[in-house]
C-alpha cells in the first residue's frame, strides 16, 4: 500500500499529522518516535527503506534538541554520565549509519528489514521490564567501580513527588558502557534514538533515577543521531522534504504531550506503543522475508 | 555544598556545572530547535507552492547528495527560494546548537579541572567533525 501517488499537499498535512501523533503518544509513553516512523514510512507510506532512515535520523534529532532544551534548564540530564557514554554510542552511530548505506546500495535492504523487525521486537520485552516510575535508589546503594569513582559519576534531581533533592551515584560504568555500543548501532542503522537501551543501561545497570536516566538518554542522542544522520545525508538517504514535515510533526507533538498533557502518562499508553512494536516488529520481519 | 539563590528547585550547586552553565547549553538548544522549526516551516512551504505539482515519487528520485554538494550551489537554491535549501539550513541550525552545548560542556569539564571527561568529549568532537567532513568529501 502506497500513498506516493498523491499530491504534495495531502502528503504534506498527512505526513505532519501522523508524525505528531507518534511525538504526542511516544511523550506520553516515554518513548521517542524512531521506533515507529521509520517502519511506518516503510511499510505504509511505501517509502523506500535507506530513505525512511534518513528522515526518522532528522525527526529524532529535533526531538532531541526540542526535549534537551528544556531538560538541560531544569538541571536534570547528569553531564558527565552522557559526555562518558556518548563517547561509545557515537562511533557505534557512524559505524551504524555507515552500514546502512552500504547495505542499501547493495541492495541488501531484506537483511535490514530483518535485523529491524528483531530490534522492534526485543524492544518490547526491554520497554516491558524498564521501570516506568521515579523509585529513587539511596545514595550508597552498590559498590560504585574504578570509572565511577575516578569521573565523579554522582549527582543530585529534585524529585518533584517527594518535593526535595535527592542525591544518586552511577556504578557499573563499564557495563553500560558496553550496552551503548548496540544502542549506537541501531541509532545508526535505523535513524532511532535507541532511547529503551539507553535506559536500560543507565536505569538498571548504572542504577540512575529514571527521571535522570531518560534525560540523560535524550540528551545524548541528540549528538549520536546528528553524526549518524551526517553520514546517511553523505549516502544521499536523507531527502529534506520528507524528513522535514516529518520532524516538525513529531518535535511540536513531543512537546505538547510533555508540556500540557503531564497527567496522561498512564499505562494504557504504553500498551498502545507496545502493541504497535509488536505489530511493526512482525510486519517488517514478513516483509524482509518474503523480499529476501 | 552551596545552594543556587532564588532557584526554585534548588539543586545543589556543582562546582564544575553551575547554573549558568546548564543556561548556556539550554539557550544553545532553544535557539536551534527554533531555528530549525522556523526554517523547516518555510521549507516546506516553499515546497508545496513550487513544486505542488510534483508527485512524491519526483521528489524521491532527487538525489541530495549531488544537489547541494558546492557551496555556491547551496545559495544558489536559497536565494533562489529552493525549499530543501531552507530544510538543509534549519537542519544546520540543530548542528551547530549541538555542537555549540558540547563545545560548552568540554570548556566546563576543563575550567573545573575534569581533565578525563573533558578530553573524552573533545574526542567525541573530532569523530563528529571527522563524521561531517565525511558527509561533505564522501
């Protein structure tokens, strides 16, 4: 099904529409919108798959600039955990991005089709196990390891529910470490932010707030899928009027479910997002089989 | 520790990211997301009535990379209303607020004496500059 066909106009308007409400629902549901357009572009716009790349890689970078933004004002985003991260995750983009374009040209489009269905469908399980509330974890919780105590990897969030600051320490860096290399990879490959591997290694392995973790994730990507989106611009994958409806959907839809819509975080939402992983998953599995 | 005056939250200062220095990196971030939007919106309108006649299957067989690759060129299709020269302009709007909150966050990690982290990102600095040199060479 392919709606290619129509003038540019609708395209414009339908583009814009279904890339804020993927900003909207993925605010409410915590998650950012790349897991969902790209298979979207794909498999119901009928947009060929290097192409729907590029423009999900530009979506989720204004995201990312749009949400750091505010993020960085209310001092959440902990510096120094981001700047050690993003120093694995973005060459893993590079290499991720760079991937893709070679892949693309060989035509080898299946393979990535594959390997995405396989990284929508693990999201899910991650998504599932990912705590979704502020459950602060006291300051001397676990031994924190050579790299952590070295960078001074501690900080303090206010907690708005407890109405006080909290402080926390990051253990376990060189795990997580090693978890951004994949984060990186599929932030390059498919033009997402990788935001659930991000918080899984920051949230469960470094033993962040989840507040300061998904901050922190956001404020990263925003560096990872710019190089990423720098290479496939170089593979000639990112065509700025399809990237360009599709970002300004999704950044103005970001931030009116963050901004105005707070109380709406409930986990109806997040089962929405989740059935949608799964049928996406599937969906592009199928179609990377059967097009092998 | 010392507390910041008048801050609502007040969270606890740290002694290399004070509040200004989150400031800087937020206003860096504000001003290129609304660039971006503000350029991205034109561009698009630009495109619709230009090239509303075209099919999206038109537009698709465009080949970004060899279109705007010269600089003269570039300007050549802004200053000639071009509507993925205006798209391409905000996107470098995005660019430069994030490298701009990297540059300002490696000069903090150096004035507070965080010689590892600070090195680390001016690392990650020359991957990205090497990474856009590539988008422009490649």
């Amino acid at each position: 099904m392919s709606v290619l066909g129509i003038d540019l106009w609708t395209l414009v308007i339908v583009l814009v529409v279904f890339a804020f409400a993927v900003g909207f629902l993925g605010a409410l549901a915590g998650l950012g919108g790349g897991e969902i357009i790209n298979p979207v572009l794909y498999l119901v716009f009928g947009v060929p798959f290097g192409f729907s790349t590029g423009a999900s890689s530009v979506s989720v970078m204004g995201t990312s600039t749009a949400a750091s933004a505010e993020y960085v004002r209310a001092r959440v985003p902990d510096i120094r955990v981001a700047s050690l991260l993003q120093a694995v995750k973005v060459p893993g983009a590079i290499g991720g991005a760079a991937l893709t374009v070679y892949l693309v040209r060989l035509g080898w489009t299946p393979v990535l089709l594959i390997v995405l269905g396989l990284v929508l469908g693990l999201t899910v399980p991650l998504y599932v196990i990912a705590r979704h509330e502020e459950d602060p974890r006291p300051e001397t919780s676990g031994k924190p390891d050579r790299i952590t105590q070295e960078l001074g990897l501690k900080g303090n969030y206010f907690d708005q529910s407890r109405k006080k600051v909290l402080p926390y320490r990051a253990k376990h860096s060189a795990w997580t470490m090693l978890v951004m290399i994949p984060s990186g990879l599929v932030t390059g490959l498919f033009g997402i932010g990788g935001g659930v591997l991000n918080i899984l290694g920051m949230d469960r392995i470094m033993g962040l707030p989840m507040k300061v973790s998904s901050a922190t994730s956001n404020f990263m990507n925003g560096l990872a899928v710019m190089s990423s989106a720098g290479v496939l611009f170089a593979g000639g994958l990112v065509i700025p009027q399809l990237a360009a409806p599709l970002a300004i959907g999704c950044v103005t839809g970001a931030y009116t479910g963050s901004r105005f819509f707070p109380r709406f975080h409930n986990q109806q939402i997040r089962w929405v997002f989740i059935a949608l992983l799964m049928v996406f998953s599937v969906w592009t599995l199928y179609k990377g089989v059967v097009t092998l | 520790m010392n507390a910041d005056q008048g801050d609502a939250c007040v969270i606890p200062n740290d002694p290399t990211f004070t509040k200004k220095s989150y400031d800087q990196m937020a206003d860096a971030l504000l001003y290129g997301f609304l660039g971006f939007l503000l350029l991205a919106v034109i561009g698009v309108i630009v495109g619709v009535y230009k090239e509303g006649y075209l099919s999206f299957n038109t537009i698709l067989k465009q080949n970004p990379r060899s279109e705007y690759w010269t600089v003269p060129q570039y300007f050549g299709y802004l200053f000639g209303g071009g509507a993925n020269a205006f798209i391409l302009m905000g996107i470098a709007f995005m660019v430069a607020a994030t490298l701009s909150r990297t540059i300002i966050t490696t000069v903090y990690f150096f004035k507070g004496g965080e010689r590892v982290l600070g090195t680390v990102t001016v690392l990650v600095m020359i991957m990205l500059v090497g990474c856009l040199l590539l988008a422009r060479y490649w």
